[in-house]
C-alpha cells in the first residue's frame, strides 16, 4: 500500500527512489506549503545498528538545516514515522542535472560555466560550516525551471562515517567519488573538489572520466588512472578547462584545490576573457595554478610556454618591422635637393669641380681707401653667423668629405645606412636637422653648389 502520511506530511505523490530511500512529494498543512521528502530506511539493521545510525541521521541533518545558501537546497525539518526517518526540504520544480545531460540538450560552455561555479560556491559555503557532501554528482544537483542551481542530499552520505556499504548499497557513487574515499581514507571538502571535477569532466565530454563495467575496476581507475584532458575527446573546446579539471581532479588531494571558491574563480575568469563560447572557439587564455605533482597538467603548462615564447617573437617582429617603416618615413618627410632618396643621395650630390688653385689664392690685400662699405660689412657679418663652436670650413672640403661618407654608407644594410647617413649629417652639420642648404657650414660664407 502507498505511502499516505509521514509525520505530520500528506504524501501527494512519488519523486524518485534511490538506494537509500524514496523521495516524496507531501503536504504541509501547519504552513500551507509543498515539501519534498526524502526517506531512509532502517531495514536490515540490528536494533542497536538503527540506534546508533537514527542518531547520526538527525546530527547530520541538523548541521545540513543549518546552511542557507541560494546554491543549497533549504531543509525544513527531521523526523521518524513507520520505520523510517525522513528529512522534509524545500520542493524545487526543474529537473536534475542527471535528467538534463541524459536528455542530450546541448549546453554552451557559458552555462556549464554558470552551473559548475554556482556548485562550487555552495560547496565553499558548506566547507566554510564544517559540513562535507561526499556525494556530489549529477544526480544531486537540481536545476530549476528560473535556471538557479541547488545541491541536494546534504549530510546524507556521510551518515555511515564514510563506510562504503549500507544493506549492501554503496553511498556515495564510485564514479564520482575521490581517491581518498575509496581508500577509506577520511574525506575533507578537497573530496567534493574532485567530484565536482568529474561532474564537470562529464558535462564537456559527454562520458565520466571512469567508467568500467564492475564496481572493483571504476574504483581502480578512480585511483590510479589519469584521464585525457577533455580537449582531446572534444575538438574546438577552449583548453582552459583542461587546467582547470586538471587541478580538481588531481589525485593528491594537496595538489587540488584547496577551496571551491578557487575554482569557481577561475572559471569565472575564463568566462570573462573570453575563451568560453558557444562555439567552442577559445578566444582567450587565463592563467590557472598548476597542480605540481600532476604529469596531465604539468604537460598543459609546457604547452601554455611554448605558445607564450611564439607570441612574444612575433611581437618582436612586428616591432622591428614598423621601426623601420617609421624610420624610412621620417626620412623621405624631411627630404633636401642633394639627399633625396636615400638610397640615391651619393648619386644626387654634384661632384665637386676640380680646385681652381688660383682662384683659391688669397686677394692681394686692398689698401684701407680702396676697400668699399660693402666688403667692410660683410666680412663681420659672417663672422657673427658662424656658431662659436663651429669652424667655418670651406666648400671643397665639407662637401667632398660628406660625398664620400654618404658614398660609403651605400654600402651598408638597411638600419645601418639610415644610422651612418644621419651621422654624416650631424658631423658636418652639427645641431641641425634640416636640409644642407641650412647647413651653418654652408652660412659660414658658402653656398651649395
């Protein structure tokens, strides 16, 4: 005969079962409002075995009622009705994620994203409260019809003291489940991090990382098998995620992370820069503490450096590149009628006529009647012009000299002839930088020729 009433609750219908129990939906006529309940059976216990385990039931469930958080399923009381003891929560209209990921619906890495991170905080908020799930898995993971995510079962698997069996069932899900839970080992909230990040191993490849037809060989890989990073059994997903269930997963618990708020931080920031899209197309990489003692993530790292050394030599290229494309252009805007082009300047500049000794022979001196104003006046105005660092040169001199060093500077590659050029015009006309015509060599009485 169904089940009509437990404690003070109208059952309404059948949820679920599982291996502990069933889940209810019920009635609460003293608030009016609906309730899932989920029940645990005594059956197959010894009287003193169901003392000791209703005991550590209701301890459990008192410390899971104590944790209110949106990412937290709210429990609203405990009780004991016909054998069994129950535990009434809040009743949440969606589905599971088991249900979701069995259905085949396509997920975008924004919203697995969304739905592991959400995990995550809930996990950090229970660790925070001394309370650890060691069940975490997709069948205790509720997505509603708003899109909020909730854990369910809190305090439920641990209610044996992390004993495997009860009645012959397993709690807890060898799938799932972290290496030091299976040893026997006593588990710590770095346990509900590995589970999560087999969770989120299964929502990006479709399949959980261990998987075997018996009990015996799931729980051997749980142990001693490292999985393939799941960008290589799903091409075009962002490699990120490979860091990041890398170090969740890690079998040395203090190589993992040491709190689900970490992790849920990383994932967020990969969602900010960009790598995860619907697509699949990583557009962007965030940089995630590796696991040291964990060979799958130290290979990611090497690759992570390898991509980074490419990206900084092609900077460097680029870089050279356009040094020399604005060195050219300064060049060619700052052009004078015997340097212009550069490449040409020793062929643009007139040779020089050969020397005329005679008209180099200085003047026989003028008598001071016979010199006119004008000649008076020149000779201090030169003077004045010529800068007091400078030495008046003459023409054949400065202008050969200069010939032969532009001649010269012919010979040498791209960025050296742009720096020889620049430094026989600075030699021969030191302090400026326009063209020879301004030269103060050629104010100091000369003209170009």
């Amino acid at each position: 005969m169904p089940q009509q009433q437990l404690g003070r609750y109208e059952i309404t219908a059948t949820l679920g079962r599982g291996a502990m129990g069933v889940v209810y939906k019920a009635h609460d006529p003293l608030i009016e409002r609906i309730v899932a309940i989920k029940t645990v059976a005594f059956a197959g216990l010894s009287e003193t075995e169901a003392e000791e385990f209703e005991q550590r039931f209701f301890r459990e469930a008192k410390s899971a009622g104590r944790l209110n958080h949106p990412n937290i399923v709210t429990i609203h009381d405990v009780g004991r009705s016909n054998g069994l003891a129950y535990i009434a929560m809040e009743f949440l209209s969606g589905q599971s994620l088991r249900a979701l990921l069995n259905s085949g619906a396509p997920l975008s890495f924004e919203r697995m994203i969304d739905i592991v991170s959400a995990i995550a905080d809930g996990l950090a908020f229970a660790h925070a409260h001394g309370i650890v799930h060691r069940d975490i898995k997709p069948a205790n993971i509720m997505v509603l019809e708003n899109g909020v995510v909730k854990i369910t079962d809190f305090g439920i698997a641990q209610l044996l003291g992390g004993s495997l069996t009860m009645t012959g069932s397993v709690l807890g899900s060898p799938k799932y489940m972290s290496p030091e839970q299976v040893a026997g080992q006593k588990a710590d909230g770095r346990a509900d991090i590995f589970s999560l990040g087999t969770v989120l191993y299964e929502m990006l490849t479709g399949q959980p990382p261990f998987s075997c037809d018996n009990l015996h060989a799931t729980m051997y890989q749980v142990v001693h098998k490292t999985p393939p990073p799941p960008s290589s059994c799903c091409p075009g997903l962002p490699a990120d995620f490979d860091a990041i269930v890398a170090r969740a997963m890690a079998k040395d618990r203090s190589a993992r992370y040491q709190d689900a708020s970490e992790m849920a931080a990383d994932l967020r920031r990969m969602l900010r820069s960009g790598s995860a899209t619907l697509s699949g197309e990583a557009r962007g990489q965030i940089a995630v503490a590796q696991p040291a003692n964990d060979a799958w993530a130290t290979a990611i790292t090497d690759q992570q450096r390898q991509n980074s050394s490419s990206l900084r030599l092609g900077a460097i290229a680029v870089t050279l590149l356009l040094l020399t494309i604005a060195s050219t252009v300064f060049l060619l805007r700052s052009p004078s009628p015997t340097m212009t082009p550069v490449a040409d300047q020793t062929s643009n500049l007139p040779t020089p006529p050969e020397p005329d000794l005679a008209k180099q022979q200085p003047a026989e001196p003028k008598s001071a009647a016979a010199t006119t104003p004008t000649d008076s006046a020149a000779a201090p105005k030169t003077r004045r012009d010529t800068p007091p660092s400078v030495k008046a040169i003459p023409a054949k001199n400065w202008k050969d000299a200069l010939n032969a060093e532009l001649k010269a500077c012919r010979e040498e590659s791209v960025f050296s002839r742009i720096v020889c050029i620049e430094k026989a015009r600075w030699k021969h006309c030191p302090g400026h930088w326009g063209t020879i015509d301004d030269c103060p060599s050629n104010k100091a009485g000369q003209k170009t020729p």
